[in-house]
C-alpha cells in the first residue's frame, strides 16, 4: 500500500517537529504515513484537489475553500477529525479602556461605536482577526474601515504577528480598535504587551471552530486507521504529549462543521470566497 499523505502549511518552524514525531508514531502503529509541507493553504487546496495529498490539515478558510471548489466538481469533503482545542472559539474587538485623542474608548464605548472609525485586524485571510469579526459587525450594521496587518498572508491568520500589530496600533492610538481571537488576547496580557487595566472589550463575536483534518471523496484506504490512531493519542502518553503540547491540543476529537457557519457568511458577503474559487477551475 502506498503512503497516507498529509498535507500541512509550514507557518511556523515548530510544524517540523511535530509531523516528524506524527509520521513517527503513526508509522509505529502501521499506518504507512508521510507529509508534505506548503508555503500557503491555497497551495495546499489546489494539491489536494489534483490527489497529491490524501488528508489535509486545513484552516477553517481553507476547509469552506476545499469543501466549495469540491462540491463544484461534483465531489465531497469530509472533516474527519480536530483538535479539543478547535471547537468554540470566539474573537473579541478591544478598545482602549480610556479614550481622548478622539478615539473611542471607556467604560461606555459599544460596538455601534465603531461605526466609521479604523479598526485594526489581522492578515485579510486571517478568519479570527478579520473575516468574523468584521463579518459580525456588517451584519449589525456597522461598516467600519478596516486597517489590515498582513503578516504572512496565505497562512490564514496560524501567524500571531498580524494580531499583535493590530494591537501594538491600537495602544499606538493609530486605530480606535484591533480584532484579535480571545486565546491570543489573554497570551497578550501574559507576555506584558497588554498592561491590566489597559484595554477592554467591546464586542465579542459567537462561537465559532478553527481547523480539521480534511478528506476528500473515499480518502485512501488507510484513513480509517489513520483517524482511529490519531483519535487514540493519549496526553497521558509522555512520547505523545510533547507532540500534542507543540500543536496546541490535549486530545482529538470527531470533525464536526457546523462551527464554520459565520466565516462562511463572512467570505459570502464580502465575494471573497467566490473570487477565489473562480481562479481554481474544473477539477
């Protein structure tokens, strides 16, 4: 049987490790694993799309993206598995918790507020720092102008740098708010850049879930056992547990989507989604 391969999207150096110690323990358990790493998830979708990749460890983006541009080729996509750390995530837009300067801000600043005024986000394909929260705001009504920080487009939003600028502006007073995911909000305050006191939120947006491992079709016919291994990682295992701290996890879990509800309302209003999948074609 040819190799299980997975695709994942080199954001960071620490993806070497982990899906080193991956292809290890999946291989200890006789599923004939390998991977392979891309630059960007558009890269990625389009690989998997032509077959060269059998499960793709995908962005929320990337999942609307792969589960769209299959459908139209008249084939399915299958979330098959995400991490306990995937599901219910929400991202919230800060203010300075003081005002003046004519920025907005204290302790009766609201998100209608925001109307009019620079908002600070992440990179344009970041689904946490930009195209839910500001797809939240458009449905309430409130139009804003948005002031990207694009780091590492084509990661979709894995890189924090974009959040951290969009923060570092608002404490600048360069932007009257920054939209970052909550986790990175509270890593924020722990690393010093965020001071008590100094910000506050004014909206925070409804849950949503983040990335899945993705299958298109039948997959190979080592997926089953590839999700069962993956499914049985234990954190109580010392070999495994360094791998699932690296990747942010304690256990996986079923792929669910029904959490992709408001990014994929987001991408369908602002035609992101649709000019997208006009450049991929029949497949």
């Amino acid at each position: 049987m040819r190799d299980l391969i997975l695709g994942a999207v080199a954001y960071d150096a620490k993806v070497v490790p982990i899906w080193d110690g991956f292809l290890a323990h999946f291989r200890a358990h006789g599923v004939p694993f390998d991977y392979v790493l891309y630059s960007n998830y558009e890269r990625q979708v389009a690989a998997h799309l032509r077959g060269d990749v059998d499960v793709a460890w995908n962005s929320p983006l990337a999942w609307l993206q792969a589960q769209h541009a299959a459908a139209a080729a008249g084939r399915r996509a299958h979330a098959v598995a995400m991490r306990d750390t995937d599901r219910d995530l929400t991202s919230v837009i800060l203010v300075r918790a003081e005002g003046g300067g004519g920025t907005i801000g204290g302790s009766t600043a609201t998100n209608a507020d925001l109307r009019g005024r620079r908002v600070g986000v992440g990179a344009g394909d970041s689904p946490q720092a930009t195209l839910i929260p500001l797809g939240e705001l458009a449905e309430a009504g409130v139009e804003v102008v948005p002031v990207r920080h694009d780091v590492l487009v084509g990661k979709h939003g894995d890189h924090v740098g974009g959040e951290r600028d969009a923060v570092k502006a608002l404490l600048a007073g360069a932007v009257d708010a920054a939209c970052v995911i909550d986790g990175n909000r509270l890593a924020f305050a722990r690393e010093g850049l965020l001071a008590p006191g100094a910000v506050r939120v004014v909206h925070q947006t409804a849950p949503y879930d983040h990335c899945n491992m993705t299958v298109l079709d039948d997959g190979h016919p080592a997926t089953a056992r590839f999700v069962e291994v993956l499914q049985a990682m234990s954190y109580d295992d010392p070999v495994v547990r360094p791998l699932l701290d690296l990747e942010g996890l304690t256990r996986w879990l079923p792929g669910r989507t029904s959490g992709y509800a408001a990014l994929e309302r987001a991408v369908t209003r602002d035609g992101s989604l649709a000019a997208w999948l006009a450049t991929v074609g029949p497949r």
